[in-house]
C-alpha cells in the first residue's frame, strides 16, 4: 500500500513568508487607510481596496495565508453595512464582492461584525 501524495498549491515554497503566514494575530496589523496598507502584497492589496471601496469598513485586515502564493487568504472586517445582517448575509456579501476573485482561490477566511 503506497501513501498518497501531497500535491503542492502554490509555486513558492510554504516556509517562504513564514514570518507573516504564522504570525500570532496579536501581532497583525489592521489598516483603515490607504497609506497604511503600502505592506501589503499585490494580492492582498487588490482585496484591500476592492472591499474599502464597495464597504467603507472601519477596520479591515487582509493576509494571505497561503505562503504568499495567493491561492487562500484571512479577511477580518467590521462595516456599518453589515449592521442588521447575519454572519451568513454578511459573509456572502464578501463573496458576491470578491466572486471573481474567489474563482481563483483554494480558500477565504471570514470573520465580519457590524460597528
């Protein structure tokens, strides 16, 4: 019987970005602007601002958690236009905004509140 064999996701090595992928979220940086976000990868960054555009959220934090590859990333959120709606509402929110997006990733990480 032979064991079955891992298939890698992404072209760069896990470890690559080791220091942002298991980072404690103690240490993780939320942005609410524009110029706080320069850190980010172009990835992430293209989540930023679509989801500070169609949202205005008051916190966001976007992480790919994928080793930098872009195939699964955290998003962390908090919009007024979530007030009122269920985590199931407000998570498909996300998902109608990034559907293209989506199309292209292994996974999404989602955890919404309203202010």
């Amino acid at each position: 019987m032979s064991l079955p064999t891992l298939t890698r996701l992404c072209s760069r090595p896990l470890l690559a970005n080791s220091s942002r992928s298991f980072a404690p979220l103690r240490s993780s940086r939320f942005y609410s602007s524009e110029s706080e976000s320069a850190s980010l990868s172009e990835g992430e960054k293209h989540i930023f601002d679509k989801l500070t555009k169609e949202l205005s959220p008051a916190r966001l934090r976007v992480v790919d958690v994928s080793g930098g590859c872009g195939s699964m990333y955290a998003i962390d959120i908090a919009s007024e236009q979530f007030k009122g709606l269920s985590i199931v509402k407000q998570h498909r929110k996300i998902n109608e905004i990034l559907k293209e997006e989506i199309k292209g990733m292994h996974g999404l990480q989602l955890k919404t509140a309203s202010n």
